[in-house]
C-alpha cells in the first residue's frame, strides 16, 4: 500500500525504521528485530541505507521481506549521491519487482573515498523528479530538517530546497530526530507558511547510549538538551532498554500528539524493548484506536 493513500485514510500514523546490519554482519538481527515489533502494527517500516550509502543491496532485501513477510508496507531508503541514472532505474526495477510502493528519497553522503562524483544527480529534488518521471508509480517521501540541513546556508535556503522537493513530487515528509519539541513546531510553521501543504511526520530517536547519540547529533546538527543528558546519565552503557530515556521520549511524543502531530515515526536502533516500551507507556495506540 502506498504512504501517500495511508496518510489519507488514517488521522494519525505510527511507523518504525530500522538498519540494515553491516554487509559481513547477521542479517538475521533485523528480522528478529521485526518478529517482536510486528506485533505493534506499524503503518509502514522504512529502511535504511548504512553510511555513505552502503549495504545498497542490502536495502532491497529487506524492504522485500517487510513487504511480503511481514505483510506490512515497506518504505525503502534511495540516495542518489555518486549514482548514475541505470543505476537508480534498477534499484527502481527492483523494487517495483518485489511489490515495494515507497521510496525515501536522498541526496545521501559522499564516501569518503570518492574524489570526483558521478554527477546525474546533484540533490534530492533530481531523483524525486527522476522517480516521478521513471514511470513507476511510487509513493515518495523525503527528509526535514527542524534544526536545519547541515549544509544549508540559513533555515530560509533549506525551507525553499524542501519546497523543491516537494514541488519534484514528494508526498510527505519524515523530519531528521529531534530532542526538542520547539524545534518541530517552529519548522512544522515554517513549513506551512512556504506553502508546503503534505504531511510532515516527526521522526523520534530512541537510543540508550548518550555517547552514539552524540556521535549522530554531531553529525547532523542536533543539539541535546541538558535535560536528555540527564535523563540518561544513569543509563548503564550495556543497557537494552533505559528507563528515562523511555520516560523522556515518551513524554516528548505525548507533547508532540498534543499539538496536532499527524503521526511519529521512530528511528528503531534495532531496540525491540525499548520501542515496545515506548509505544505502550505513550499516547500512540490511544490516536490510533
């Protein structure tokens, strides 16, 4: 089913993400991963590239098994930095192939690697308008940035770049993780008042560890709030669920449902308790009954 028909149909959506292991790792970690959430009913699960756009492969097995397994809509992850055009046409194909409707859609990281880039796309809004155009009738969505593209000069630059996107022929859009809610009610109005009239769905982080968090914020330009690092400073690092991590998180979401969220989308880290946890002692089910 497609997430453009599903945001239609439903006043409020629940979605998970999870990770592709690293390509000599067990697989198997993500599906035991899904045999305990399944129960939870996601809306749809998405599924990311690893950094720098590795584990490709990977991408569209699992979306493959979510989507056909699991029986629940499968939302593949595309980056188009450094890929040709028959590259993505086949990613596409392949997809298509497996049942698979939706595509976020990436500019993606450059390896390290690679000092002169394939240049068929230069940012997100190419492959949007390349997917729309391929012929294949995918639901599409693409990323926001409620503290702001790392890249981008100003808030301002990255608004019009996502109405870019949008315009290209997105139909929603997933915000990056946020641990501030004023964050998300500032852009969800910058967005609004753009004129950038689809869904924009909070992406919610759910990590116990303070220190791999720090390592994602640093890269993406999230800042923490004194009052998480609190909230998990008593976290033993070897712990799978933590109890205030939970506890913050399910309070921020509580907040975000409150103030007209239309959905939450949680960045998995692979953690089944800890998003059991989540979802049971928050507000989620309660706006999907």
């Amino acid at each position: 089913m497609k997430i453009r028909d599903i945001l239609k149909a439903k006043k409020f959506v629940f979605s998970l993400e999870i990770f592709p292991p690293k390509p000599e790792a067990d697989i198997s970690v993500i599906y035991s991963t899904l045999d305990e959430l399944k129960q939870l009913k996601p809306d749809f699960v998405s599924v990311t590239y690893g950094a720098g756009g590795s584990n490709r492969g990977r991408t569209v097995e699992i979306a493959d098994r979510i989507n056909n397994h699991y029986k629940i809509p499968a939302l593949a992850h595309l980056t188009c930095v450094n890929a040709t055009k028959d590259y993505i046409m086949e990613v596409l194909t392949q997809l298509k192939s497996k049942g698979v409707e939706n595509i976020m859609a990436l500019g993606g990281d450059l390896p390290k690697d690679v000092k002169d880039p394939i240049k068929d796309f230069r940012h997100a809004s190419d492959l949007v308008a390349f997917i729309r155009k391929s012929g294949f009738d995918f639901s599409i969505g693409v990323a926001g940035y409620p503290e702001k593209h790392p890249a981008a000069p100003s808030m301002e630059k990255d608004i019009e770049n996502l109405k870019i996107k949008v315009d290209a022929g997105a139909d929603f859009i997933t915000t990056q993780l946020f641990l501030d809610n004023d964050f998300f009610y500032s852009y969800r109005d910058r967005v609004q008042k753009a004129g950038i009239n689809v869904p924009v769905i909070p992406g919610i982080m759910t990590a116990t560890k303070l220190l791999n968090l720090e390592k994602m914020t640093a890269m993406c330009g999230v800042s923490i709030p004194e009052r998480f690092r609190t909230a998990t400073a008593t976290c033993a690092i070897d712990n799978p669920v933590c109890d205030e991590t939970v506890k913050y998180t399910v309070n921020q979401i509580n907040h975000l449902i409150k103030h007209g969220a239309k959905g939450i989308h949680l960045y998995s880290m692979n953690k089944a308790g800890q998003n059991m946890r989540i979802y049971n002692e928050s507000a989620i089910a309660g706006m999907r009954k």
